[in-house]
C-alpha cells in the first residue's frame, strides 16, 4: 500500500478527531497465539477428515505456526496440548521453535480422552482417577517450566447425562481440591486460566458451565487462576462483551479463545460470521485498557492472552489460520479507532444516538490502508492470505513427510 493513500486515510481520521498514532502503536503490540491442533487433521462428531496439507507431528504444526508469524507478524507463540504434541525432548522442541521464529505459548492438559474419564477427570467420585487427573495437571506445568511457558490452560470436559448420576455438590469441591493442588505448584509469575463451557460432552449439567462459576473457582484458588473466555462457550444472545468487562473490573480475565459460532461451539473462522460482536468484546477491553482512573484494570487488560482455538474441519488449515488471525486485527483496528473523547461526552450526556453513532462509525471505517500500512512499515506482506496462496510454502507441505 502506497504512503500517500494511508496518509489519506490518517487525515480523514484525525479530522474526527480520532488519536491515530495511538492506534497504530496498539496495533503492533497485539498478539494472537495460534494452536497446534489448528494446523492438524480435525472433524466433527461424525468424521474427521484427512487433508494432504496438514500437520502430523508437533513439529510440523510448529512449522505452520511459524510460517503465519513469518506472513503476519502477530503470532509469536504457539500452544501445545498434551498429549497431542508429546515428544520425548521438550527442551529439544522449545529450541527447535525458537529456530523457527516462534515460541512455546500455554500448555493445554487433555483431561476428556482418557478411559478413566469416561465419568470425570478433577470431578470423577473415584479418588484414583482424581490423582491421575492431578498428576496429567502437574506434568503439564513441568512441560511448561521446560519449553519456558508460563500459562497452563485448562478446559474440563467433566459433567454429566443424567440427573441423580453424581452429586453436583461433591463433584464440585473435587475439583476446587484437585485445582488446588497444582496452584500450590505454581510461581508468582505463572498463571491458571480457567475455560468454561456451556454444554458438551455433558448435556445434563457440567461441572464448569459459566463464567461465574470459572470466576468462583479463579478466586477460591487466588489472584494467579483467572477466567479464560472462549467465544463459543454461550447460550444463543449471551452478551458475550458483558461478560469480558465485568472479569476486567474484577480482574480477573486472563485469557480468550477466538472462534466463531452460530448454533453452539462451532469453533468456525472466528469472525466469520458475526464480526461485530468480536468487534464490540475489543472495545470493552480497550475501554479498559484506557482506563487511566483504573490502573489495576489497565494492568489485566494489559495482560489478556489471546488465542485461536477453532477447528478447520472442511478448510485448509493455514489458509484458515490466516483469516482467523486477520479477522482479529482487523476488528482489533476498527475498535482502536472508535472516539472515546466523543464517546464519553454523549455517555456523560446521556446521548444514546449519538454514542451508538460513535461505536457504529467505527466499525463501518475502511481499514485495510492502515493495516497495509503497518505491516508494510514492518516488512511484512501488505496481504497476508495472497502472499500464502501465491507463495511456495503451500507445495512444502504437501509434500513433507
């Protein structure tokens, strides 16, 4: 993208009074991490279906990672789920990740695939099966001490079918036990973010069904386990950006997991299919980030782990990728340019038109000459996915082996 059009662009924006400068230097500070498991072969509940370009080892899904870094340049880190990407020499992996441009970004434990968790993993009533769901826990927080990750993130799939199969009660401070044990574990400067989920597999209740009952067991355990927020982990109409601001005040949202959804936890193309609604959970973070009156706020705006979680089941998975990531920056932009000058005199006014008008007008703007712009200053590819789709990356990993 040519200077002069961007300089067009910064005109017709400062002239609304919009601190441009301040958006683009927020804009090269935002990264995304993306996960392995993205890159690898997954499907629905009825097929999984192979692809020729995908990963096949930790390595491979490490080469993809970096190559939407190298394209993008907002994707320093990729995270592991183990066992899916469990390998002999993690020392041995960090370094070859480093070589590659990356790093290794929050360890995801696997508490569902397991036969033992066929009822529970942290909630199962057998105390064997607790112990081995606390040992899986503790051997992710030494993999992360070893290929220098400082996040464990953790989703439980545990629930159940039907009423009367377990005690909700029990099952409840077996996990705040089983939880406790590897927070004890954990240093000032690691963190436990905890997902939550609505339904599935459980469909009768599970043990983690909201935010609030994440945020309960997050302060139970102390002020380093936090909420992770995956965007399809709601009931149809949740205000999703409500949710972020109120973990924000009470700092406590460590993490979000970027996907899209219509029906339930479809972990599309995040932004595919509702990208205003990504776009308005951006400005209640950067709300808080510009909260001076709010320090403490600031800092856990400040320190929000973002994450791609979604399953390209029918898509190419690095194309996928691209897009996703793309979709972030673009509403990420859209959002660092809404006038909270302006915004906050017609709040202050109680001027509901006209404060909605300031929030629309942004997510209306144009971006792509500011986004061509920054990544043109970074050296990056004005148009990520074309340079992808044009490039010879795409014929490496259809033939490796």
């Amino acid at each position: 993208m040519k200077r002069d059009a961007y300089l067009l662009f910064e005109e017709e924006q400062l002239n609304r009074g919009i601190p441009l400068d301040q958006a683009v230097h927020q804009l090269k500070q935002l990264k995304v991490e993306t996960p392995s498991w993205g890159y690898s072969d997954q499907g629905t509940r009825f097929k999984v279906f192979q692809q020729e370009p995908s990963a096949h080892n930790p390595y491979h899904r490490i080469d993809d990672a970096a190559e939407v870094h190298r394209l993008t340049g907002l994707c320093p880190t990729v995270a592991l789920h183990i066992p899916w990407d469990r390998t002999t020499d993690y020392g041995h992996l960090a370094r070859y990740a480093q070589n590659q441009g990356v790093g290794i970004g929050s360890i995801n434990p696997n508490l569902f695939q397991e036969e033992e968790y066929r009822f529970g993993s942290v909630c199962n009533s057998r105390p064997q099966v607790r112990k081995k769901a606390v040992e899986h826990l503790l051997e992710c927080l030494n993999i992360a001490r070893i290929v220098g990750s400082k996040e464990i993130s953790l989703w439980l799939a545990d629930g159940t079918n039907y009423p009367g199969q377990a005690s909700m009660r029990k099952r409840m401070n077996w996990m705040y036990e089983s939880l406790s044990e590897i927070y004890a574990q954990m240093t000032s400067s690691e963190r436990l973010l905890i997902e939550y989920k609505m339904f599935e597999p459980a469909f009768y209740h599970t043990d983690l069904a909201d935010w609030g009952m994440a945020l309960h067991q997050a302060n139970r355990l102390g002020e380093r386990a936090q909420v992770l927020v995956d965007m399809g982990h709601h009931a149809q109409g949740t205000n999703i950006e409500h949710i972020v601001s109120f973990l924000l005040n009470e700092g406590k949202l460590g993490g979000f997991h970027f996907n899209g959804r219509k029906y339930a936890d479809d972990d599309l193309i995040t932004g595919s299919t509702n990208p205003y609604e990504l776009f308005l959970i951006f400005h209640q973070i950067l709300d808080a980030l510009y909260d001076e009156e709010h320090p403490a706020v600031q800092r856990t705006a400040a320190h929000i782990s973002y994450m791609i979680d979604q399953s390209h089941n029918i898509e190419e998975k690095i194309p996928a990728m691209l897009r996703s990531v793309l979709n972030v920056q673009t509403l990420y932009a859209k959002a660092l340019l809404i006038n909270r000058k302006r915004l906050a005199e017609a709040q202050e006014q109680q001027d509901v038109l006209t404060a909605e008008n300031e929030v629309r007008r942004a997510f209306e703007l144009d971006v792509r000459p500011l986004l061509a712009m920054v990544r043109e200053e970074a050296g990056l590819p004005t148009d990520p996915f074309m340079a992808y789709a044009t490039g010879s990356y795409r014929e490496h990993v259809m033939n490796r082996q």
